[in-house]
C-alpha cells in the first residue's frame, strides 16, 4: 500500500502528540532553553526556505529528545524528512507562506508551553 502525505501527518500528529505529553513528565530546564532557543530563532523568517525547515526539524527531534531514546529521536527524524519529496513539495507551493509559518511557530510555541 502506497503512503500518502496525509497518512504520513496523521501518523506525525499521534506519534508526536504521545512523545510530547510523555515528554511533559520528564522536561528539564535545559530543554526548555532548547526549545526556547529554536522559537526564537524560526520568528519573523520567510518560509518555507532550507533554514526554516531545519529549524522545524530541529524543534520536533528536541521534543523527542527530551526522552532521552536515540531510536525516537531518528524516528521522528525520518518521518520529518519523508515530507521532503515531490508530493509534499507541490503541496508546500499551495499552503506555505509566511502566514502559515507564522501559524506554525505559534503551534510550536504552543506545544513548548503545554510541555
């Protein structure tokens, strides 16, 4: 069976949605600072350009991170990378501005705050 982009979303939503309230139980201050330190740096940049993605990535593996297992944090790397091909691609053209990206940074800031 084929994997379409948004089974791969759904599959990111309730994977990472369980790693975050996991995470809300054993979060450090360290991490905090971690995580505080990527928001501030995706604020006010165009989007979607490589930084901004890096950066995007760089917030979802510090959430699983804070677990501190190696196998989470590869695997919701490679989920994060899957969305980098054609498909996801074209969709990003329609969906992705700096509107949206402002939409997601304060989903991510969102999700720092409930952790």
């Amino acid at each position: 069976m084929d994997e379409g982009p948004f089974e791969l979303l759904r599959a990111r939503e309730f994977i990472e949605g369980a790693i975050a309230a996991e995470a809300a139980l054993h979060v450090r201050p360290i991490d905090i600072e971690h995580m505080d330190d990527v928001l501030r740096r995706m604020e006010d940049l165009p989007h979607p350009t490589k930084m901004t993605i890096a950066l995007d990535r760089e917030f979802h593996t510090l959430v699983a991170g804070i677990l501190g297992n190696a196998v989470l944090v590869r695997c919701i790397g490679e989920l994060f990378d899957q969305r980098m091909n054609p498909y996801f691609e074209l969709l990003s053209s329609y969906f992705e501005n700096r509107d949206s990206w402002r939409a997601a940074a304060e989903e991510h800031r969102a999700v720092r705050d409930a952790i």
